[in-house]
C-alpha cells in the first residue's frame, strides 16, 4: 500500500496538478452566482435585514406593510409635492424633504416589494423563520454545484494509480507476485476510498471556509426554512445543520463517484480513455435527465438533500457498486 500510495502522492508533477487544483477551486468559490432582479439593492436589503434581524413576529410584519404603504405613498405623491412647492403651500426646506423622500422611496421599492413576499412567504411557514442578510448563504446552497477541479483530480489520481502499470508494461510481473493476483486489486479500492475522503474533505471544507471568511453567510443558526428559495425543502432544521449534511452527501457521492472513475481505470487500462468515459459517466445522466437518481445531483447535494429518498439512493448506489467491485475482485482472482 505504501508504494501505491508513493507513486500517486510522490508524483511531483501530479501533486503540482491537485494543487493547482484546489487553487482553482478557492477562486471559484469566492465568486457569487446569484443575478436578483433588475431594481433590487443589496444595499437597500441589508439596510432593512439589519433592522428586522432576528426572528418573524406580527411587529415585524407590521412594520414592513406599514413601510410599504409608506414607500408608495411617497413615490405616488412626488408630482403633488412639486405642485405644492409652486403654489407655495410648502417651504422649499418641506419641499426638499419630501422630494429626497420620494427619491429615496423610488430606489427602495423594488428591493422592499421583495421583502414584502418574504414576509407573506414567513407568515405561512410552520417552523420559525428569522429574518437576516441571506442573499451570499442563498447564493452558496441554490448555486451548489460539482467540483471541476476535485472531479479532475480524482479522474488524474485513479488514472495514474490504476493505469500506469500497463503504459509501463509491468502489469503482468507484478500479478505473477505473491499479492498481486488476490491483493492488489482489493488495496487499490481502499487506496481509492481514503484518497476520496481525504480529497474530498480538504476541497469542500476549504471552499466552505472561503465562504464562511469571503462572503456574509449570515446567520446560519437560523431555521432552513428563512430562505425563500428553500421553500419546498424536506429537510427540517438550521442553515448549518443543512450545509453539514449537504457536505456529508457530497462526501459519499465523492467516494461514489471515485470507485465508478475505478471500474472505468480497471476496465480501460488506458489514461485518456478514463478521463473521456468518466467525465461522460458522470455528466452525461443529468444532461438527460434533472432527476435526483444521477450522480451529479449527489455532488451537488442541494437536489438530493431535498427529496425524502435521499438515504434510499445513496444505498442503493453502494450496492451497486459493491457488486460490480465484488465481480472484478474475483474476475481479478480468476485471471
């Protein structure tokens, strides 16, 4: 195992690849995907999410019709203060006011009429939704998508682990050696296993951590159910306990997907033909298909985590692939 292991992670130049890697994924990570609608202002929503903060309540919802109704006030009434003011029924101090009101009220409400289906969107939740700047932690969990670069590397490390042994023709002397025929196959696949986790584990932690430091993820104590897009979620809990989970999918979906990129590497015996058949494996179902049964929806977590199926799923692709590697193993033996 320790030589296995030696001719992947002693590999200078694939090393300098899984690092160049990870950098790309750090970038990648620090940039928010989430376009709002042509008028809104984040400035205008952290100005109003800073006032509410904290948990929905009829004070709340009051004050945010009540702001509303005031908003619209002001911009239906802007051409009757400029009539007042030339009628001098108003002072130009009045008039100045009032106008700066109205301009104001213009720049604000298409951001607030937002707030405002959130607040009716809270009013019918059954759990306890808070109130908060939500849009980066949003951005993150809607936009959750499959790591490029952790994908790469995966496919280039199997590659080299399983491959290299025929582009070197000695692939026939080391299974005339004692444990080359019932072992190595089997060391392989744990190799395979501990590799994912541990790529795993260092890409997603990482990029949840860029976020968590970059961006404003705000308050993640809160219920799942204070973002909007979450709506129609099955999970039930807090904005932490759903981005916990949703990296513990993307875990085993990793582990997953690095035992499939093993059956490819086995089965081809050639680098490229790995890299092209892997990256079809994997991408080519959810071109076809949205469905929560293809392994993207796994990598991204944020389809999976939310259908009731999800621990049926993951179980039934474990014994999928406990058969397949089962049948090698002994093919392996056999040959």
């Amino acid at each position: 195992m320790r030589y296995e292991l030696l001719k992947v992670f002693g590999n200078i130049k694939i090393m300098a690849v899984i690092l160049g890697m990870f950098i790309l994924s750090s970038i990648m990570a620090m940039k928010i995907d989430t376009i709002m609608f042509e008028g809104f202002s984040t400035d205008v929503y952290k100005y109003y999410m800073d006032y509410l903060e904290g948990e929905y309540t009829q004070e709340k919802r009051s004050y945010v019709f009540e702001e509303y109704s005031r908003l619209k006030e002001h911009i239906s009434n802007s051409s009757l203060y400029d009539k007042q003011y030339k009628d001098k029924l108003i002072s130009a101090k009045e008039y100045r006011e009032l106008s700066s009101e109205a301009s104001l009220a213009k720049g604000r409400i298409k951001t607030f009429e937002y707030i405002v289906e959130k607040t009716e969107y809270y009013a019918g939740c059954e759990n306890t939704p808070s109130y908060f700047y939500d849009i980066d932690v949003d951005d993150y969990i809607v936009n959750m998508s499959v790591n490029i670069p952790l994908l790469l590397s995966l496919i280039l490390v199997i590659a080299v682990l399983f491959n290299e042994d025929y582009s070197a023709n000695t692939v026939y002397m080391i299974r005339s050696s004692k444990d080359g025929k019932d072992r190595l196959l089997c060391r392989r696949l744990r190799i395979v296993v501990i590799i994912a986790i541990v790529l795993g584990a260092v890409f997603y932690v990482a990029e949840f951590l860029i976020k968590y430091f970059y961006l404003d993820l705000g308050d993640m104590h809160s219920h799942i159910s204070s973002l909007k897009s979450m709506e129609n979620a099955k999970f039930s809990g807090s904005i932490w306990g759903y981005l916990l989970t949703s990296i513990g999918i993307r875990m085993m979906y990793t582990v997953l997907v690095a035992l499939l990129i093993s059956v490819i590497a086995i089965l081809t015996h050639k680098y490229m033909m790995t890299i092209g058949v892997a990256l079809g494996v994997v991408y080519l179902p959810s071109v076809i298909t949205d469905s929560e049964w293809t392994l993207t929806a796994g990598l991204k977590a944020y389809p999976l985590i939310n259908t009731s199926l999800v621990f049926i799923i993951v179980m039934v692709y474990i014994l999928i692939f406990m058969g397949i590697i089962g049948i090698l193993i002994k093919r392996e033996k056999n040959h």
